[in-house]
C-alpha cells in the first residue's frame, strides 16, 4: 500500500459549473486547476467514488486505487503492469456497489517485437479498500500474442464486459508456419503477409461478477493493430462497441457493432464517419463511447485524415445503424485522446486533449461552455449530476470534478 502526503489533497473537486470557459473551440483561459498532484501516477482512471493509477517502473510496477476518504492507497496487482496511453487501467462500478479494474500485465518474448500481453481483471466488494486476486479474461493467458487496448462495462443487470484486441489467430498462424510468416515480414514489415491473419475484436462476459469470463466472441476481423477499443451498455442492455477498423485502401475509420443478445452475436459493423483516413502505421488513437438516457449513440474519436485532422464526435438516434453528421471538438490538430461518459441524470459528457496547448477541455454537447485545465490525456467518468475527470500532468496526476 502507499500513504499519501497529508500535506495535499489529492481528490480535489472543482467547483466548476459550465460557464468557466468560451465553447469548445475558443482559446479561453483555463479554469483554476487543482493544486494537488497525485505524483508518480500513470494512467489514472476514476469513478465517482475512486481513483486508480500505475506507479513505478519496469518489473516492479503497481496498480492501486485509491477509495474517496481512504488516506493509503491499496495495491491490486504488481509486475509489468501496462501504463500505455491506449492500454492503461479501465475502472468501472456495478450496480450493486462491486468495483472493477481490468488491466494489462506484459512480458517480453525472444523474437517478439512487442511484449506479450494478458488481459485481467479484479473485483472489490468493499468500494475498493480490499481486493479479489486478478482473473484471466481469456482463455490461454500465457500465450505469446497480444490482449490488450481494452475497455471495460457493465450493464444493468451486472454483466460485466470486457473488450480488446486479439492477436491470437495471427500469432498461432506465425508459430505453425514460422518460415513463411518469417518471410513476409522481411517483405512487408511487422504487418506479415498480405493472407495472414490480422487482428481480431473479441469482447467476453461475466454473469457471476468478475469471477470467471465466457470464451470471447470475435466482433470484428481486420482491425486497427493499436487503438484502444470502447464499450457502453444501454438502459435497455443493448450492448454497444467501438473501435478504428482497416477498411479497404488501409483507411483507419471508426467503427461501430451492437450486441442485443449479452454479446453472443453482433450486428454488422457500422462506420461512424468515411473520414477515409489512409495510414500504413499504428496511431494510437481510440475513439469514445456513451449511450445517454434517450438512447442516443455517441461516438467521438481523433482523425489525422486531410482536411479532417482533429478530433470529432457523432450521434446515432436509431441504435447504431447511422450516424449524423459529425461535429468538431478539436479542427485542425494533431491526434489526441478523447473520453466519453453518461452521468446519473442521463446526460453526455465528452473530455479531449489539445496536443498543442497540452490543455484538456470536458464539455456537455449541448450546453454554451466548457471547461478547461492543463495537461492531457483525459478518463471520464460520470457523477449523480455531472463528471468527474483524471488527467496526467507534470509530475503525476489530477483528479477534479464539476457539474
């Protein structure tokens, strides 16, 4: 466990009511920033009622979460733990009160050029302060391929929902036939061979709170290799996931597919937008997702497509089968991360980054303002009435919240 310093506070809220700043696009100056840092904290995420963060480095890495009103940090899991911007903790409530954390634990293997990965996840009964040992969410975890670039829900009725990205079928297919796959990559790149498999969605469930995962069903084939993938569950169950799919002419769009049945089977993948960004690399940079109490479908995601770069979200108002006309966060800058969250009264927030101005803005479609502090790489979270942010910033990180 960590004590923290008595001498700050590190779960600051802000007293920030939307009006702070100018609308999404104006460069107006941020609003008073709390003073505490939680310091050496990497990739933190929150609820309405924690905080959890990666500290340290290498094999001695720690994943811990931090309880409103708790002084000491308790430790879930220690090793390689993933504090990867796309492949950090997801934190997530039930509705009985059960809080869960899924995350990456990775190794490195001879001959691999990226670490392998197992996906897990730890449940807590107590609101966080003591914590389940960590279960594999998929089968073989040992395996070297990669799991990883997840988000994590949980539905109504408990379910718990995992989602990543698979690498299984492309890394069996590599062991089995080792000198062609050798081959290819001396030809194409770590891409490998045009028939080679690629990279899977697989998204898994639990009915028994966390405790053991269904086998995964595969979403979608031919994915994005790198950007983090999202979920949402409707009021009505209806299960919801995101991710940057490869369409033909290597164009790296989002995606969406709806589940009506637990995740058994998938609706067809919708393309949020026909950004038609063309890119031969991996560009770590998921979208967003939040199903509002109307049933709304958000989406919000970056692009770095010509004459679209920035980041933009989309609204669906028939269940994820079309989208509108998407409207701009951010125009004209460079990727950054993008977060998404419904609160208790049902309605949207969205948080997203300016690279340039290292500025992080939380905004409610709809409403005349938005609010501003400094640093990058948002998680959000709703709150009874309105959100509740954790950001990176110099030295560790920040928590605030506001309505």
């Amino acid at each position: 466990m960590t004590r923290l310093p008595m001498t700050r506070s590190l779960l600051l809220a802000l007293a920030v009511t939307l009006g702070a700043c100018g609308p999404p696009d104006s460069s107006a100056s941020p609003s008073d920033a709390p003073s505490g840092v939680i310091e050496g904290a990497a990739a933190p995420v929150v609820t309405a009622n924690a905080v959890a963060w990666v500290e340290g480095d290498g094999d001695a890495r720690r994943l811990v979460v931090l309880p409103d009103g708790a002084e000491v940090s308790v430790e879930v899991a220690r090793g390689q733990i993933s504090a990867h911007g796309q492949a950090g903790p997801r934190l997530a409530p039930g509705p009985d009160g059960t809080l869960y954390v899924a995350f990456v634990e990775e190794r490195a293997v001879e001959g691999r050029r990226f670490p392998a990965s197992d996906l897990k996840l730890a449940r807590s009964v107590d609101g966080g302060r003591t914590w389940a040992a960590p279960v594999a969410v998929h089968p073989d975890p040992g395996f070297p391929t990669g799991h990883t670039f997840h988000d994590l829900a949980v539905g109504p009725d408990g379910a718990v929902y995992v989602s990543w990205l698979d690498g299984t079928a492309k890394d069996r297919y590599r062991i089995e036939h080792a000198a062609e796959a050798d081959e290819a990559r001396g030809a194409h790149g770590h891409h490998g061979a045009p028939d080679e498999p690629g990279t899977d969605l697989a998204v898994a469930r639990s009915t028994d709170g966390g405790r053991t995962f269904s086998a995964p069903v595969v979403v979608a084939k031919g994915t994005c290799e790198c950007c983090r993938t999202a979920l949402a569950v409707a009021d009505d169950g209806v299960l919801y996931a995101a991710w940057r799919h490869v369409f033909p002419g290597t164009e790296r769009d989002l995606a969406l597919a709806r589940s009506t049945d637990g995740g058994a089977t998938w609706s067809e993948p919708t393309r949020v937008h026909e950004d038609g960004w063309a890119i031969e690399a991996c560009p770590h940079a998921g979208g967003a997702l939040a199903v509002a109490a109307d049933g709304a479908v958000t989406v919000a995601w970056p692009t770095g497509a010509d004459g679209r770069s920035g980041t933009w979200r989309a609204t669906s108002t028939d269940g994820g089968a079309t989208f509108g006309a998407p409207e701009p966060l951010l125009t004209n800058a460079p990727l950054g991360q993008v977060a998404a969250a419904r609160d208790g009264r049902g309605r949207l927030w969205l948080a997203w980054e300016d690279p340039r101005s290292t500025d992080v803005f939380v905004h409610r479609p709809g409403a005349p303002d938005t609010v501003r502090v400094a640093g990058a790489a948002p998680a959000l979270t709703g709150t009874a009435d309105g959100w509740r942010l954790a950001w990176a910033t110099e030295g560790g990180a920040r928590v605030a919240s506001g309505s």
